[in-house]
C-alpha cells in the first residue's frame, strides 16, 4: 500500500464521484439512466482508487 492521508482519498473520491453529479458542471446524471450505468461508474470509481493506493506492480 502507499503511504498517504485518508483525507486525500476521501477528496478524490468525492471529486471522481461528482463527475456524474446531477450538479456537475461536467455530466448530470439523472435517475433515467440504466441501473447498469451507475453500476459502471461505481466500478470504475473503486477500481481507480485501488490502482491508485496499491503499490505499482512490476
């Protein structure tokens, strides 16, 4: 694992997650989208923040 602060991954997620806010300057995600959709967007929000606090792979 990395070393860093909770806080800072607390941030990126809040930050990465906003992207599909129905505030978002961005996207606005609206409850009209497929299940599958958000679904794929939880993937891909966990997935980064695995990559990102896991030591790189050689």
């Amino acid at each position: 694992m990395r070393q860093g602060d909770p806080f800072d991954v607390m941030a990126m997620v809040i930050a990465i997650s906003m992207a599909w806010s129905p505030v978002s300057n961005v996207y606005a995600a609206t409850a009209q989208e497929p299940p599958e959709v958000h679904e794929q967007r939880r993937t891909l929000l966990r997935e980064s923040v695995r990559r990102a606090m896991t030591a790189d792979q050689v």
